[in-house]
C-alpha cells in the first residue's frame, strides 16, 4: 500500500483575533500543512468568524474556557478526517479552561494542547504541575494500548540550557525551574521524544520571544513549543523531520512542525 506524506504544524496564535489582524489566514496556506493545531485562541464560540471556522481546505474544530472569558483556548484544523474529536482528558478542572483537543486518527492521535502558564503564582504553578501529571496519566493508558500518540502545544517550559538564550538568568522563573524541567525529563524516560531534538542535538533555535526588549530581532527567545510522539513512531520511520520557522510572524511564538510519511 502506498505510503501517505502528513505535515502537522502548532502555533501558539496569542489571541486568534490579533493574528487575523496580522495575515493569519496567508500564514496558514503558507504552512500548508495538513493539521494545523492553534493555542491561546482567547476566544469564544460566538466570537467565532465564518473566516475562523471555514479556512479553504480545511474543518476546524475548537474547545473555549468556560472559567473566563478571553483566555486559553484551542482550535484544530485539518484536511484529513479524524474518526471522533474529544475536548479535555475528563477532569473538569483542567477541561474547563480549553486547554486539549484530540484527533483520533486510524493511524495515530493528535493531541493539542495549551499547557498552562505557571509565573502567576505559587498556586498556578502547582496547577500546571499537576496539570502535567493528570494529562499524562490519561495519555499513558493511550500508549499502553498500543496507539501511536503525537502530542503538540506550547509546553510553556524550556527543556535544557540550549533551548534558551539566558538559561542562568531565567533558572528561578517559572518556565525554567528545574521542578517543571524534570517533568519534561519525566516525559522522555516515559518514552515520549521530542522530536526536533531528535534529528537536531545541537541546533539553537526558539519558538518565543518576549515583546519587550526586541527579543526578536535580537532572538533572544525560547522553545518552548514542543511536538513529542510516542517512541513506536520513531521507530516505525513515520518521522521524516522536524522545523521552527522562523519566518512566520503574527505572533509572539512562531510556528513548529514535523513532516511524516505513513
């Protein structure tokens, strides 16, 4: 049977209104990827757009906070059909806030998915560990199962001192302590891969910039926009190669991706 090549693509938008404002549909055919998995849309349902919900080539399908108005949020786009959609891993107090969509595909599922941000607080920061805890709890049973899992999103942690520019300055913020890090080593020894670590040891290259300070144009940035898979994807050779691109703004994150051919 013939091998079927798929580019899946995550970016975290900062507010899908603002990026519309900022060539968000031109960034999206440029991408032209065949799942595109978009975070911090900040909006909902009846702030939805016919532009939004019908890009050309695509069905989208979205998960929205119900705690608060403007924030989090989730959308998928997709030119391949997915079997079923679910929103959230069944625990109202992480469902809520519209952080995870899964596309469950014959061949894999695609999971999107806006981890929280823990700089707010001592409490928030617990949350978005336990938040870790309980997502990959439900996407262990997944993996015992058998099924090949592709997980993306702003992870909203920077693995290791290379996918930082100022690792020693930033090692008490949230985003860099070593308590979220070795959660992301917790993932790997679980048999989660990053992937663009995978084909890219050394490479330099970040997903975010702060607006303030021209992080940017200095690319004084971080990666922290992830796609990990199951190791039984690496190992069947579905993964052709991973990117950052750079070139695409509109936002505060730009976009990663892989290539796959299954």
């Amino acid at each position: 049977m013939a091998s079927k090549k798929i580019r899946l693509v995550s970016w975290n938008v900062n507010g899908i209104r603002a990026a519309v404002k900022k060539d968000f549909f031109s960034a999206l055919q440029a991408l032209d990827a065949d799942i595109i998995g978009i975070q911090e849309t900040k909006l909902q349902a009846h702030q939805r757009t016919d532009a939004m919900m019908n890009v050309e080539g695509y069905a989208s399908c979205w998960a929205y906070s119900s705690v608060k108005k403007g924030y989090s949020g989730v959308a998928g786009y997709s030119r391949l059909q997915p079997e079923n959609i679910k929103t959230g891993i069944g625990i109202s107090k992480y469902d809520e806030e519209g952080r995870i969509l899964e596309l469950n595909f014959k061949e894999f599922i695609f999971f999107n998915v806006y981890f929280p941000n823990g700089q707010m607080s001592e409490e928030r920061l617990t949350y978005k560990l336990d938040f870790y805890d309980a997502f990959f709890k439900y996407t262990d049973k997944l993996k015992k199962k058998g099924r090949p899992l592709v997980i993306t999103g702003d992870f909203n942690i920077a693995h290791n001192a290379i996918d930082l520019k100022h690792p020693k300055a930033n090692k008490d913020r949230s985003g860099f302590l070593r308590i979220e890090r070795d959660w992301l080593d917790r993932i790997v020894k679980r048999g989660y891969v990053d992937t663009f670590r995978y084909f890219y040891p050394d490479r330099v290259k970040y997903s975010w910039w702060s607006y303030r300070f021209n992080a940017r144009k200095n690319n004084a940035g971080w990666r922290i926009d992830y796609f990990f898979v199951t190791r039984d994807i690496i190992d069947m050779g579905w993964i052709k190669d991973a990117f950052i691109d750079n070139d695409i703004f509109g936002s505060d994150h730009c976009p990663v991706g892989i290539d796959m051919e299954i």
